[in-house]
C-alpha cells in the first residue's frame, strides 16, 4: 500500500515532537509568537538544507509544492518570508543547539550512526580537534569582522571516532585562535586527541599530560629539544625515527616538564616527511602514526558538511540567524548521516544527501525507499464503482 506521508514528513517524524516542545518551553521560544510555532520554523530551516535552498524566498515556495499536504509536516499554514526571518533573528539559537545534542545523541544511543572504520588494538576513546572557517561579506555581517575587508566564523569541531559525529561544537568569530576553544574543552581521562600545529600549548598540553590524557599532533620546526633516548624502528614500516626527547626552549621547557616522543614518518604520497609529537611513550611508532592519519576523518567532516549543507551562503545577517543556520545544518547532516546508514543501496555520503533533495516529497514508505530506491511506487487501487442489481 503507498505510504499517504512523504519522504520529508517520515523524516520529521523520527524528531521527537514532545521532545522539541519541552526545549521551546524551557527557552521561551515562543513568546509573543502569535501564531508563528518553532516547529513550523524548523521545518523550514530543515527544508533549506536538504533542498538546498538559497533564500527565504526559495524556502516559503518550495513549501508551498508539498501538493497542499503541509498538515503531514506537523504545520497548517505556509511560513511567510519576513516571519520566517523575524523569527530566525530574535527565537534563541540555543534551542537549535540543544536539539542537535538532543537528536544526535539518540541515534548514538540506538547504535545507528555507524563505527569506527580503521579498527586499532587499543580501547581508548580517540577524539579529533579542528575548526573551519566559513567566509562572510563584511559589509553584510559586520559583527563578524576578521580582516580589513573580510568577515567570517570558525566552527571549532572535536570528533568522536567513535561515530564520526562530534562530541563538542563552538562557533566563534574567524578571529578567535583556535587554542583559545581547546582551552574550555573536557577530555576523558585515557582519551586521545589528534590535532595541527595550531593547538601547540605546552603549558595547556602538560596540564592534559597529568590528567592521564594523551595528544598526537605534528612539531613545529623551529621547536628546540634534545635528544634522551633513540627507540628501534619496525621492519618495512615508514617510520623513519622513533626517538624519547626534552624540550629545551626557555618557556617549553618550563611548561612542559615531562619527556615527549618524536616519531618522523615519511608520506609516499606527497612524498615528505611528517613530525609527529606526542606524549604516549607505550604504543608502537606505526600506531601512532595511524592515529594522526586517522584525523583526516575531521576534514572529511567540514568537507561534508559544506558540500551537502547551506552553510555557504545564509537567509539571514545576524548572529542569532547565523547561529541557527549552522545549529540546523549539524542537525540536517545528522539525519542525512541516520539516513545513510538505514540505507543498503550503497551510496556515498554525498549522493544520499542528493537522493533525499531529489526525494522529500516522494510519497513511499521510508525504509522501503532506503532499501530499494529506484523501485516502482505500489499503485493504490481505482474505486470501482459497484452495480446495483435489481430483483
């Protein structure tokens, strides 16, 4: 039988309604709202990123192509442009925020947002620690200065290997340096953290050192140590040195103590050599070495979010509007991510993002539609019109 709800619609479904009610009560969303609901507002922020809507004009109009059946999306009349973008700068961004922890942390609990891919020996937590910056015309956000003539945020991301999903997320403006984000982060003792050379701190690192957690990250070339101890090096590895040192700067030394671990692997790709530094002495150089390159899964990360998600160019040029275009972009990208885990028809990322554009207001049942896209929708019966036989 052909499901009587759209794709779009089964996909609000697995957002808890009851759920959202209680964050729009607690935030006072909708005070003074008159009549304009919070839901009505994150259908349409959620249609923006999957559809790919570029403007609130391009919102309402899509919307309003849902074959008159805007009652399957939980709303009874079409957002207008100017409430739309009321409503996006001045309702709390901080709702959005806590329903993408609230939304991303029940798939997790239901195991249905995948695994780690590169399977390591060890059982620690292994976390990644970035940002991406996303540019902005200064003469449009103001607010968000960086350079003479440039605006733009930073999205400070720490990823959880776990499930590729983050465990931390702070948008700031582009000229916040990214240390300043690692500084107010809570690691789990035993955890560990890859990260650039951007989050170099010894001071913050020795203060990580002591709380049993542990950091991978690349050295910086004018860093002044000495060597204490020259570790041998696995057969037919790339591991071209594997070496116990101390920190001699003035300040790195006093900062940080402790002895660190020096490992020079060589990049067959790009043919170069890569410092690694870290603070775990025990495990072996070519482990390490995968732990960094498994922090190319963060890039992967931003890659997807800007490549699939509207967060490129944005409806609205305050803070508050800008906060929670990003805050519903996370949570669009998490659904996309349920979606493509439920599916076996063995698209990438990318393409399932494109499938669910192309799809939102196909009327089949969901998990059918995951298994067998390209299927012939079931066909609902014609009425017959039954004869009436005289006596």
């Amino acid at each position: 039988m052909l499901k009587v709800a759209s794709i779009f619609s089964q996909i609000l479904g697995e957002i808890s309604l009851v759920n959202f009610e209680k964050l729009v009560i607690k935030h006072g969303a909708e005070k003074h709202a008159k009549g304009f609901k919070c839901w009505t507002q994150l259908v349409a922020m959620l249609f923006c990123h999957l559809a790919h809507a570029d403007s609130l004009r391009e919102i309402c109009h899509g919307l309003a192509c849902c074959n008159g059946k805007l009652v399957h999306l939980g709303i009874k009349r079409l957002p207008n442009k100017s409430t739309l973008s009321y409503a996006n700068e001045h309702r709390p961004a901080e709702l959005y925020r806590e329903l993408f922890w609230s939304v991303l942390d029940h798939f997790q609990s239901l195991y249905i947002l995948g695994c780690r891919k590169k399977k390591f020996r060890f059982k620690n937590k292994l976390l990644s620690l970035d940002s991406t910056t996303i540019d902005l015309c200064l003469n449009l956000f103001q607010w968000a200065e960086f350079r003479q003539q440039k605006g733009g945020v930073k999205v400070h991301v720490l990823l959880d290997h776990d499930s590729y999903m983050p465990s931390f997320v702070h948008v700031t403006e582009a000229n916040v340096h990214d240390i300043n984000v690692a500084r107010i982060l809570s690691l789990p003792s035993g955890s560990i953290v890859a990260m650039d050379k951007a989050y170099i701190d010894f001071k913050l690192m020795n203060q990580w050192n002591e709380r049993g957690i542990f950091f991978v990250t690349r050295m910086k070339k004018n860093a002044a140590y000495r060597v204490v101890e020259q570790r041998p090096l696995p057969k037919k590895r790339n591991i071209l040195n594997d070496e116990i040192v101390q920190m001699t700067g003035h300040y790195t030394s006093e900062n940080y103590p402790a002895p660190l671990r020096r490992i020079v692997v060589w990049d067959k790709e790009n043919e170069r050599e890569i410092v690694l530094l870290t603070n775990h002495l025990d495990f072996g150089a070519t482990t390490i070495a995968a732990i960094y390159k498994d922090r190319w899964e963060i890039e992967l990360f931003f890659k997807a979010l800007k490549q699939n998600l509207k967060v490129k160019t944005f409806i609205g040029t305050s803070r508050n509007a800008l906060l929670i275009q990003i805050w519903t972009a996370l949570l669009a990208l998490v659904i996309i991510k349920w979606l493509h885990h439920l599916s076996k028809a063995g698209w990438s990322f990318s393409s399932m993002a494109v499938m669910t554009r192309l799809n939102l207001f196909t009327y089949r049942n969901l998990k059918d539609w995951l298994d067998e896209p390209y299927a012939t929708p079931p066909l609902l019966p014609e009425p017959e019109q039954l004869k009436f036989v005289w006596k």
